[in-house]
C-alpha cells in the first residue's frame, strides 16, 4: 500500500465556492485544473500541493495556515482479478 501526502481542508471547499458566487469553470480556470478534477477536490476537501491549496485561499479569502494541513493518505493498489 501507497502513501502520500495531501493538504486537507478543514473548510467545505465546495460551499466556500457558493457563499463566494463562483462557477465551478471560474475556479477550476483559476486553479489550472479541470471541472472535474475541481469536483473530485470539493467531494474530498483534499488538494495534492501546497500551490492549489495556497490559491484557493487565494481565491476564497482564506487563510492558508488556518485553513489547510497536511495529511498522509493510504493509496491501495488496484484489485486485479
């Protein structure tokens, strides 16, 4: 089993979009990644760097130290049958 570090939201990345007014396209545009990777980070509150989380923030009006910490997630491999 893999590990690898994240940043974990301690807000709701998807709500903090909605309180804000902003489009899923608008973020995900902001953020350089796709509408559906945007949608995979707001359904695990995780992010995989430092720079996605810090322009969230960014983007959210978030303190990044307040608001992102670091966590290790355990990645399985695949079931082959």
């Amino acid at each position: 089993m893999e590990q690898k570090m994240v940043y974990q939201s301690i807000a709701d990345l998807k709500e903090m979009r909605k309180i804000l007014g902003l489009t899923k396209e608008v973020v995900a545009d902001n953020i350089g990644y796709s509408v559906r990777t945007l949608e995979r980070i707001e359904e695990e509150n995780i992010v995989s760097t430092e720079s996605i989380a810090k322009k969230l923030c960014q983007l959210y009006q978030l303190n990044f130290e307040e608001h992102f910490y670091l966590s290790l997630i355990h990645i399985s491999e695949p079931t082959r049958l």
